[in-house]
C-alpha cells in the first residue's frame, strides 16, 4: 500500500510543480517602437543554423539585426550564416576568466545597435509570429524574460532526454521559483531591454561561470528587475543533440548537480518526492514476480500517464518513450552520476570541446 501510496504522492508533486505558462500568441500585431537585435553564438553549429536563420526571415515581426557570432567553428557555420546575409562575427581569443559562450555572446552585444536584445542559441526554431509574441510578452511583463522550448526529439538517443526536459520545466515554471531572489533564465532564448542588460553588466557579470543563464537571471533579480519564464510549446521550439549521444551527455552533465543550487527548497523538496517516486516504480521489472510486483505496476502506469500528458507541452518523444519511460529514468541517472564526478571529481566540466572549472576559472 505505501508503494501506491508514495506514487500518488509523487505524481500529484509533479502536478504541483508543472505549469503551463506558455508564451501567449497575441492577436493584435507589435506596435512597439524598438528596434529589435538577435545575437546568436555558434560554435559548430551547421545542422542548426540553417532551421533558425530560415525562421527569421518568416517572421511577422523582422528583426532590425541579425548577428551571429563564429565561435572558433570548425565546420561550415560562417559558411552558412553568411549566406542568409546576416552580419557575421569572427570570435576572438577567449580572454582570461571567461567562458566560451558568455565571450561569444558579449561579443555579439558590443556589435548590436538595437534597444532590445534577443539572445538565442542556434539550435532555436521559431514559428512566424513567434518573435512578435516574445515582444509583447517582454513588454506586458516589464522586466526580462526566456523561455523553455518545445524538444523536437527525432533519434531514439534524444528521446531519452524526456525526463531531462520535464525537470527543466519545473525549475523554471514552478510556482515556488517566482519569489525566488535566484530565479533563473533559460540561456536558449532571453529576450531583455538594453538598458536592463547593461543595468546588470550583461554576461560580464557572469563570465566565468558554467550556469551563466541561471545566474543572468539572479543578476536581474537584485536589481529589481522581474524575471518571467515561459514554455514554448507552439511558438519556440529547438532540436537539442542532432549530432549524436556523446553531446547530448555531455550538454546535459555540464549543469545537471550544479543547477540545484540556483532552485528554491521549495521546488527542491516536491521534485525529490516525484524523483523518488519515479525511481521506486521503475523497479517493478526487476521485483515484478513479487508481492511488490502489482503496487509497483500501478504506480509505472500513473507516472506513464503522467509522462503522456506533460510532453504535449514539453517535446515531441514519440509514444513509445512516455511507455517504456523506465529507460529515460536510468538516462537521468547516468547523467546525474556523470554530472557529480565531472563536479566533486574533476572539478570541471565539459562542453563543446572545452573544458571550464567549476569554481569558475577557464582552464583550457
């Protein structure tokens, strides 16, 4: 019975942190007098950049500038961004103290004329009307925002991030995050004024940590600046890891234990209890021909209902994955383990072919 017991608990945990802010979809057009930049690093980024430049140049709300910055890629991304005639930034030598991707876009701000910022990663997508909804939402939320976006998951190996992405959308959706003076931004799309990110010193003020987009978001809390997180289902989607498992374990390791830090205790301590539950009732194949076997059962069934209702707003995983979910819970696990001995062990993390401390210190 306490089986049951706990997994009822659980899934009821992950109603409570689950919301579906979604980035409204205005029906009026932008009438806003700003002038729009998109900054966009890109290191290697040759299978994404094409579907996001692509998605620009449909938008109902055109951007003043498009500019991306060639973060040291060794294939074919300068190539392919200045062939959609968007302003093309060389990457300069990563200076002392910074991270790749923080220098990577802090370069892109020193170049940009705009009165607002969009900073987006390139594997981003985006619907027609979707950077004039990011617009009216920045306006109508007075402060910075960002937004999760919809998975479009298409190999096996990135279906298995399911898991990874519904935690993604309790810490930065939960209701118990919106007081939260660490309340962070999720780094593929932010959206701020210029004023506000200079207010804060922009990615400066975050240039040597691993989760610049987490702490970006703290630095605009202190100064009073509203943070505001949605979900993209319909509007922002990306296609994380096309280039194989081995990235996809490596980007998600990179800021798996280290994350937590950022999140309030009391969004902590109900995504324990849904973690826990989801971990017990994934034991059912090996206890299935005992006593526990049934309660077991009932409980992988209520968190596979739970699974195929969440990832209509979370990521396209197929039908398959939400019913055998016990194989996105053990990839949660590997990366959760990974993620620790990067940390305790090696003391850094890697990403993109570099490595960067955790304390912060660049060290190659």
């Amino acid at each position: 019975m306490w089986i049951i017991l706990l997994s009822l608990v659980g899934c009821l945990s992950g109603f409570l942190l689950f919301r579906k802010n979604t980035l409204p979809v205005y029906d009026e057009p932008y009438q806003g007098l700003r002038k729009l930049s998109v900054i966009i690093p890109a290191r290697n980024e040759e299978l994404n950049l094409p579907y996001l430049l692509e998605s620009l140049k449909s938008q109902t709300f055109r951007p003043f500038e498009i500019i991306v910055v060639d973060d040291f890629s060794e294939d074919r991304t300068r190539e392919i961004a200045e062939s959609y005639g968007v302003k093309v930034i060389a990457g300069s030598s990563l200076p002392d103290g910074w991270t790749g991707k923080s220098w990577a876009v802090w370069t892109g701000y020193k170049h940009a004329s705009g009165d607002v910022y969009a900073f987006l990663d390139a594997d981003i997508r985006l619907a027609p009307h979707a950077m004039e909804s990011l617009m009216k939402a920045r306006e109508r939320s007075g402060g910075v925002i960002s937004v999760v976006p919809f998975h479009h998951a298409e190999k096996l190996y990135e279906k298995l991030a399911m898991m990874m992405n519904i935690l993604g959308i309790f810490a930065f959706t939960s209701v118990f995050e919106r007081s939260n003076p660490k309340k962070g931004l999720y780094g593929s799309c932010i959206v701020a004024l210029r004023e506000d990110y200079e207010k804060i010193k922009g990615h400066e003020s975050v240039k040597s940590e691993v989760l610049d987009d987490l702490l970006l978001g703290s630095k605009f809390m202190a100064a009073g600046i509203p943070v505001t997180n949605f979900i993209g289902y319909g509007l922002v989607s990306f296609r994380m890891y096309p280039k194989g498992i081995q990235s996809e374990i490596e980007g998600f390791s990179k800021g798996a234990v280290l994350s937590t830090s950022q999140l309030s205790p009391w969004t902590i301590i109900p995504t324990a209890i849904w973690v826990v539950g989801l971990l017990l009732s994934s034991t059912v194949f090996i206890f299935v021909d005992t006593s526990w076997g049934a309660p077991l059962m009932i409980g992988y069934i209520l968190y596979m209902l739970q699974f195929i209702y969440f990832i209509k707003y979370v990521g396209h995983f197929g039908f398959l994955i939400p019913v055998l979910h016990v194989f996105s819970t053990l990839f949660f696990v590997v990366i959760m383990i990974y993620s620790m001995y990067q940390v305790v062990f090696l003391g850094h993390v890697k990403w993109k072919g570099r490595y960067v401390r955790v304390r912060g210190r660049r060290e190659q």
